[in-house]
C-alpha cells in the first residue's frame, strides 16, 4: 500500500516538473542540448 501512494507521488512529481518546465519554455533549449551532445558522440559536432 505505501509503495503504490510512493509511486504515486513520484509520477505525479515528475508530472508536474516536466509540465513546469514546458511552461516556462525549456524544450527547446533541451532539445539543443540533447542535438549537441549526439553529435559529439558521433564525433560531428
């Protein structure tokens, strides 16, 4: 029982952290970085 009330406090943290962030307009600042670091992997960028 107190795993499930647990889990569902997480999912609902993380709901609202990812809604938080829409709102304040990260995506594509996230999306940036995440474009970023794929190339430095692969070794273009």
């Amino acid at each position: 029982m107190f795993q499930n009330s647990l889990r569902a406090a997480l999912l609902a943290a993380a709901v609202a952290s990812t809604a938080f962030g829409i709102y304040r307009g990260e995506v594509p600042e996230v999306l940036l970085k995440a474009i970023n670091l794929c190339l430095e992997c692969i070794g273009i960028g």
